[in-house]
C-alpha cells in the first residue's frame, strides 16, 4: 500500500482522500495468500476444486475441508482465512435454511447469494467489525439448472461459468479460458480442475498440499459430494502426467 494509507487504514468506516478503503484491500490480500480454489460449470453440473495447503505432517490427512456443503444441493469452496470460511458456511447454511422455512422448497442459489454477500458487505460498514479475509465459491443445481457464484471479501457478488480465487488465482483464470463450457462434461471438468490445481501449485512444490474436488451433477443425483475416489486417484494420475509432459516440453 503506498503511504497515503497511513492513518486511514485503521478502520474499515473511513475512506482514504482518494476513496480506497483499506481494510477491504487488506482482507483481499489475505484471500491472494492462501490456497487456490476453483469453480467450473458444466452443461449439466458444476466442479469445485481446491489445494488444500498442509501446514502440518501432524494433521489428519482429509480434516478441516475447505470444501463444505451448506444445502444438499449447494456447495461452498473458500480461498483465505479458514475460521473465517467456516462462519461464512454457517451463515449461508442458516439463509439456506430460513429460505426452506418460508418458501417450504431448496433455496436457488441466487437468492442465497444475495443474503450472503450482504451479510458480507454489513461488514464493511462499521468501525467495530472487519472484513471477512476470504473469497467464496458457491456452486448449485436449482430449478435454473447449473449455478456458479463467487462472493468477494467486500460483498460483491458476480455469476460465472467458471472462476478462481487465491494465490494462483491469475493462472487458474488463464488456463480455465482455453475451457468449452458450452460442452464441457462433468467428468471432464474434474480432471480439467486437477490439472490446474496442480499446475498452480507447481511454484510451490516443497510444500505439500491436499487435492479437494466435489461436484453437483446428474450422477451424483444433484446433491454436492465428493467424487468417487476412483476418480480422484484418475485426476491426480492425469494432472501429474501432464506435468510431466510439459516439463519435458
């Protein structure tokens, strides 16, 4: 940040003289620092994908997901703050609920990306609170078919085809371009997303990390699962062999 931000970055309810607010930038560093999460969507579903940095050989291989499942149809990925990711979950699992109560039927993932981000954006208002440090991928199947939402740290909300967040954020994007949307296959998707994960992760390869990928499709009867193992081990085995290939290259 340059020097103009001293004094005006120490709350999240002043502006700087040219109109930034700080501690909303700060929180979307927070979010470039941490682990690459991605989101694809299908002709018939959608992918959630994330590199789950493994800060400790002494952690359970497969705890604290970065992948959580806030309606049986919806799926959240997050990139940034992991106890802030699980606040946000239990937010949107609470409008998701709410929304079943009144309505009597699965919330769309629309109107549950509204709640959310202005739940989010309430916090950039007041002095006594901060931004949340982390970026959220929503992905769902609803009576619209295939959705695909992210929600920055200062509430903005955008729809997607396909989107990335974190510190491979840049690369993701770039390769998930090259993508066919208009005929892409879930399974594709899946092993398209291992490939980049891996490729984002390339930079760093003395740390370890852990492959997280869920789906929302018709062969998983529309509700947010991890693929099938079978499948993981399948993308992982192709995501390195490309790897390889382009190192040879």
């Amino acid at each position: 940040m340059t020097s103009i931000g001293t004094g005006y970055d120490l709350s999240a309810s002043t502006y700087s003289p040219d109109g930034r607010i700080f501690q909303v930038e700060y929180a979307g560093k927070t979010v470039d620092a941490g682990g690459t999460a991605l989101g694809i969507r299908t002709k018939d579903g959608v992918v959630l994908a994330v590199e789950k940095l493994v800060h400790s050989k002494l952690l359970v291989p497969g705890s604290n997901r970065r992948i959580q499942t806030i309606d049986p149809h919806v799926g959240l990925a997050t990139a940034g703050l992991f106890a802030d990711a699980k606040h946000v979950a239990s937010r949107a699992r609470e409008e998701a609920q709410n929304y079943r109560d009144v309505y009597c039927a699965p919330t769309t993932l629309k109107d549950l990306i509204s709640r959310v981000s202005l739940y989010l954006q309430a916090y950039t208002l007041y002095s006594s609170v901060r931004p949340f440090g982390v970026s959220s991928i929503f992905g769902a199947i609803d009576k619209n078919g295939p959705q695909l939402y992210m929600i920055e740290p200062s509430g903005l909300s955008y729809g997607h085809r396909a989107t990335a967040v974190g510190k491979g954020k840049m690369l993701a994007k770039t390769e998930l371009e090259k993508l066919d949307f208009d005929t892409l296959e879930t399974r594709d998707a899946v092993i398209a997303a291992a490939r980049i994960i891996h490729l984002c992760h390339a930079d760093e390869k003395d740390k370890e990390f852990e492959l997280e990928i869920t789906w929302i499709c018709p062969e998983s009867k529309g509700r947010h699962v991890f693929i099938p193992q079978d499948l993981l081990e399948e993308a992982e085995r192709k995501a390195k062999e490309s790897m390889d290939e382009g190192m040879e290259d």
